[in-house]
C-alpha cells in the first residue's frame, strides 16, 4: 500500500517547526528518519494530512557533554549515537544496549528522538532512559520545558509530548564511577524486536546492594522499571541467594502476554533468566 495523499513543510529550524505544528494541529506529523513513521503511512495505520520535515535542521543531531550529562540532540541518528566515544565513556549502559537496537540500515536512519517518540513497548532506548534518570527537552509555542523520563514514557506508543511540542534534546546523567550496569536481551534474530530485555544499575557498598535500579521489557505493556524488585536487593547483601529472590520478586510481579513471538510461560522463564545474569554481570562490574 502507499501512505494517503499529504503537504510536505521541510523546517529549517526547531522554531521553523514548532509554528508548522502550532498552525497545523493534529492534522500534522514531524517526520525525522522515518523509520517507524513511514511504514506505518503506508499501511494506513496513521494519515496524516501534513508532513513536517525536521531532518535537515542543523545543530538537533549534536552530541556534546553538559554539566554532569551527556546531551544527545534529538535528530542524532541511531548509528551515531551507538558509536559516539562520549556515550561509551559516560553512559555506558545506554551504548550497550545500543547494540541490540534494529538492524544496521535501519539504525542508519533512524534517530534517537523519533525512537523515543514513537514508544515501542519492544524498544530498549526508552527503558534505559528511564533508568539513567534521562530528562527530555521539549521545545513548544510558550518555549522549552524539561520531562523527566520517569513521567515521559505513559502507555503503549503513549508519551507525555503536547501536540504543539517537539523533542529538541535528551539530556542523560553521567553514570558514577564504580558503578555496576548490565542489559540482556532475547530477540528471534539480533536486531529484531525484544521477546524480553533485562537492564540493571547498581553500587555493591560494604558487600551490599545500593542504588539498585532493574528494568525489563517484555514483562507487561506499562512495566519499565520494577521497584519491588529494587526493594528486594537495596541494602541486601550482595550474593547469589539475594539476586534468586529478587528475580523472583520480578516474575512475580510481571504480567506478560502471548503474541506471535512467545507465549506469557516463555516470556516468564526469560525474565528469570535475563535478570539473573543482568544482576550477576553488574554485581561483576561493580567496585566495593
């Protein structure tokens, strides 16, 4: 099928964007890399009348260090953020479940801002923002204001954007030195969507767990961060026995469905799985 017929308005910057959306209301979409936004044209789940083209405008693919975090322009594409030197040495979680995200031609294209728009319930990128603390700048009509990811991310292919809004930057905590991370992931082939992902950020202080953030997908639509399971490791010591009953804690608490990936039992198994080695890997990361 093709898209249904639309007005195509190529911004030439965020403000050039921002009054294409305010004139142009919900019968507007902002069109980056297109990698999600386009085949859904195409199969006529969305219809939009106007295209608003932000690709081109310059500086919103930047990478650059701010104060304590790394700041990630929207229209950076996918690729060059997985092989940024400065996401590697500050925010290591997040370059590591880079290697998991889509498949290379499509992460050529792809940007991190359309990603976190989009919302996939699959998708790595927002869960690890989520547990990185991330803050998301948005750009709209009365100006900037900043979301923090724990309240950006609301259900499925749900953000907390206005329609007059467009994401401008992500700003992502620098990760403290010592600190342990880990992120697991099940997929039918590498690249394709996650059956169930597993992330972990955690400090082993005095052979116990501290600042203990755990996160999956795949274990239910509105899941992301889990903190009954960070209840069970905070302050406990820091062994084998603790990690087998936090990892039961979470299966407990999830709520998986079947689909044409796994059924809820699998599903269920890879969660004990994955967060297993997850905590086991970042207690190995983690200095005392």
């Amino acid at each position: 099928m093709k898209p249904s017929p639309f007005e195509y308005v190529r911004a030439t910057s965020v403000a050039d964007a921002v009054k294409a959306l305010a004139a142009h209301g919900d019968r507007a979409k902002l069109l980056a890399g297109g990698q999600s936004l386009i085949p859904m044209m195409n199969f006529r789940m969305v219809a939009p009348e106007v295209l608003i083209d932000i690709g081109n405008i310059p500086g919103l693919d930047e990478i650059t260090i701010g104060d304590g975090s790394v700041q990630i322009g929207a229209g950076a594409r996918h690729n060059v953020v997985m092989a940024s030197d400065v996401v590697r040495q500050h925010c290591p979680l997040l370059a590591d479940a880079y290697s998991h995200v889509a498949h290379f031609t499509i992460r050529n294209r792809g940007t991190i801002g359309g990603n976190i728009c989009h919302h996939d319930p699959a998708s790595e990128v927002p869960l690890v923002l989520t547990l990185l603390g991330a803050s998301l700048v948005l750009a709209g009509p009365k100006g900037n204001r900043t979301v923090p990811a724990d309240t950006f991310f609301l259900g499925m292919m749900e953000t907390a954007i206005a329609e007059d809004e467009m994401l401008v930057r992500i700003d992502v905590p620098f990760q403290p030195a010592g600190e342990g991370w880990s992120f697991h992931e099940m997929s039918v082939r590498k690249g394709d969507y996650a059956i169930v992902c597993a992330a972990v950020r955690l400090t082993v202080k005095d052979g116990a767990f501290h600042d203990v953030r755990v996160g999956f997908n795949g274990a239910g639509t509105e899941t992301k961060r889990m903190a009954g399971v960070e209840q069970a490791l905070e302050g406990k010591p820091a062994t084998d026995a603790t990690i087998a009953a936090a990892v039961k804690v979470a299966v407990d608490l999830s709520d998986p469905s079947d689909d044409v990936q796994a059924d809820a039992a699998y599903k269920r198994d890879l969660l004990s799985a994955l967060g297993r080695r997850a905590l086991e890997q970042a207690r190995a990361r983690a200095s005392n």
